[in-house]
C-alpha cells in the first residue's frame, strides 16, 4: 500500500500534467503573438503585398520607364542650326543696327543628316538597354521572390517550433513550482528538483534564441511586403496540402527546358550579345562621315546683292576612322559570347543541385512515417501513466519528455527543409513550378 505522501504525490502529476498533456495530443497550430495588430497571411497575400509595396521591385519599374526614355530620345531628329551676322554699324548712313536695305545682314541654316543608318542603330542600342533593364527587374523579381518564400516557410515553421518550445517550458515550470513545495516537506530529492531546475534553464535559452531567429524572419518578411514594423506577420500554411512530388514535378530535362526559357539573367547574357553586336554595328557606322546641309542669305557682302546660296559639308575622314572604339566594340562582343557560355553553364549546374538536393529530400520525406507524431503522443501518454505510478523515475519521464519535443522539432525541421529545397527549383528554373 502506498504511504500517504507518495499518494499526494500522485494526485499532484496527474492533476499538473493533465492539461499539458492535452495541448501536446493536440493538433498543432502556428504561434500566435500577443500583439492586436498580427496579420495573418498566406503565400499567395504575401506575394500580392510584396508585387504593390516591394520598394526595390518599385524602384527597378521606374529604372524601366527611364531607359524607356532613352529609346524615345534616339529616336529624335537634329534639330537645325541658325546663324545670324547682322551688321552693327553702317558708315554710308550713319546708323547701327540697320536693318534696310543698306544694311548687311548674313542669315545661314544647317541640318545635320546621319548617314550610314546612324540613328537606326542607335534606336536599337537603346531598345536592347531596355530589354536589360526590364530582364534585370525580372530577375530581381525572381530573387526576392524566392527570399519571400523561403522566409515565409522558415517563420511559419520556426513558430511551430516556438510552441512546442514554449509549451514545454511551461509544463517544466508547473512542474518545478509543484515539487519544490514537496522537496521543501522534504518528500522529493534534491537531485530531482535540481535536474528540473536546470532543464528550465536551458530551455529558456533556447526559447530565446529561437524568439530571436522569429524576429529577424519577421523584420525580413516585412521588408519584403512592405509592412509596418509594428505589424506582427503570421504566416498560414495549409498543411494538408503538402503532398509528396511526383517525378513528372522533378524531371531534370523538363526543369532545364523551363529555366532556359524563364531565367532572366541567361537572358540578360543572350541580350547583352545582342547590344555588343548591335554597338559594333553603330561603331562601324560612326565611322562614315555625316552630312550638313545649309541655305544662306547674304545681303550686302557677297560679288551679288541678296545672295541665297546652297551649302554642304562633309568631314573628311583622314585619320579619325573610330578604328579604336571599333576594335574595343569587337572585344566587347567576343567577352559577351563568353559570359553566355558561363551562365548557360551556371544555369545548368544549378537546375542540377537544386533538382538532386529535392529528390533526396523528397525520397526522406516520402520514407518518413506520417503516423509518427500520433504514436509518439500515445507513448508519452503511456510514458506519463507509469511515471504517476511511480514505475519510472523522473530522470526517466524527462528524458522521454526531451525526446519527444527534440523528435517535433526535427519533424518541423525536415518539413522546411523540404519546402526549401523546391523552392529553390522554383529559384533555379525563374518561375514556381512546384506550388502549394
């Protein structure tokens, strides 16, 4: 028969133990902060909110509407040139500034016309700057995106994780001030209520520094979406809708396929190759003299009275060919064509990292049993029962108890591992392929 303190004991386990016990069989839900001004979002609002309110992304637009401008600015014409010499003083009749007929005055008007299709081919130079500039708003686009996703997923993730942390400490903290009140009657051993005592310790460090890891998700994630710094942001991830990819969803050759014709930055290389060559083309054209037009009237001072004449020049090209921005355009083309080569060949060794990194996720994911965490909560439960009837001791309940929430953040870990390696497919081929 059990002696009296040791039932008082008893009941005291069961009575703290209860209510934790039901939080943790519990289906878990992400951590909701304490602040009234929390938004909860899913993937898609975030994204939406990061497209409207992205600074850099906003920033990058105008860049576009600028080197659009420069396109309409290539476009234009010379605008002509007037010259006018008027006579200041006429001595035949004393006057200045005369503007009768006894008075000289020399008007000339000069139009510069391109040759060689100069203001064609810069049109084009600027049209390809263009292409540059909307290929980089893409391609940051696609890197900011992927720093969006990847955050979401590890904040929501990391928040799980907060929970469970902090549900432990709680029921470690109910559990110290329960038995401390008994080792104080001298019913519990010291070594059992210091071992509480310093698990309770440190996990409050480790409470801690994840509160610190979740802090600086949030401050990211609300760059990203440009929300308020005083906004607490909580992410909403429908978990039933993880499901396992399939191999069509992993097929290497397809990813490349996508990435080859969705990955600015290769673009941005095929385009530059086109700008050098386009530049090499206005280099040569440079090269050709260009053509002054001009009329010109001269009232007193030519062999005739009123003299309207006709005048062309034309530079004469004798040393100044632009043999050296010619030979520097032909460099600059030949480098192009090199870095295409390197970025086709980043490009197709990142589609492979990334595609491997998600296939062994994927297989791990795929071999872990979906029942696991249902199981572990029935042991506890059995754990907990043997350890109120005193079958187990307490080093023992908390070892378990240790396992059991290393097991749930491991869990929370292999699940943003997961996400993280198909978002970076996503990143790899520039579009998200694999979505949830």
């Amino acid at each position: 028969m059990l002696k009296p303190r040791l039932i008082f004991l008893h009941f005291l386990l069961v009575f703290t133990l209860q209510p934790v016990l039901a939080q943790f069989t519990a289906t878990s839900s992400p951590f909701v902060p304490a602040p009234s001004d929390s938004l909860r979002v899913t993937l898609l609002e975030a994204e939406q909110l990061f497209q409207e309110r992205n600074l850099p992304l906003l920033a990058q637009k105008t860049a576009i509407e600028a080197s659009r401008a420069a396109v309409i600015q290539a476009r234009l014409f010379e605008n002509p040139v007037l010259s006018v010499d008027q006579g200041v003083y006429n001595p035949t009749n004393s006057r200045y500034f005369d503007l009768s007929k006894q008075g000289q005055t020399y008007v000339q008007v000069d139009q510069l016309f391109y040759l060689a299709g100069k203001r064609n081919k810069r049109v084009q130079v600027e049209q390809l700057n263009t292409q540059l500039t909307e290929q980089a708003y893409f391609d940051l686009l696609r890197t900011l995106r992927f720093a969006l996703r990847t955050s979401f997923i590890e904040l929501h993730y990391k928040m799980q994780g907060y929970q469970v942390l902090q549900e432990r400490t709680q029921a470690v903290q109910r559990l110290v001030t329960a038995l401390d009140q008994q080792y104080k009657k001298g019913n519990i051993p010291l070594k059992e209520i210091t071992r509480l005592k310093a698990l309770l310790f440190q996990l409050g460090n480790q409470q801690l520094s994840l509160l610190n890891e979740i802090q600086e998700e949030q401050a990211e994630l609300r760059l990203l979406t440009g929300t308020p710094a005083t906004t607490t942001l909580v992410p909403l991830v429908e978990e039933t809708a993880l499901q396992p990819i399939t191999g069509n969803q992993l097929n290497f050759t397809q990813l490349l396929e996508t990435a080859q014709e969705n990955r600015f930055d290769l673009k941005s290389a095929e385009t530059d190759v086109q700008l050098q060559q386009a530049n090499l083309k206005l280099q040569k054209a440079l090269a050709v003299p260009d053509l002054t037009v001009g009329a010109n009237y001269d009232r007193q001072s030519n062999f005739i009275r009123d003299y309207v004449g006709l005048n062309l020049s034309v530079p004469l090209p004798l040393w100044n060919r632009n043999q050296g921005n010619i030979k520097m355009a032909q460099h600059e083309v030949e480098r192009s064509q090199q870095l295409l080569t390197q970025q086709q060949r980043v490009v197709e060794n990142e589609v492979m990292q990334a595609y491997l990194k998600a296939q062994e996720a994927q297989k791990f994911y795929a071999s872990f049993d979906p029942n696991f965490r249902q199981d572990f909560d029935r042991l506890l439960e059995g754990v907990t029962s043997s350890f109120v009837r005193r079958n187990i001791s307490l080093i023992e309940f908390l070892d378990y108890y240790e396992t059991y929430t290393d097991s749930i953040t491991q869990l929370l870990e292999l699940s943003t591992n997961r996400l993280r390696t198909l978002e970076e497919i996503n990143f790899t081929v520039g579009k998200p392929v694999i979505s949830y």
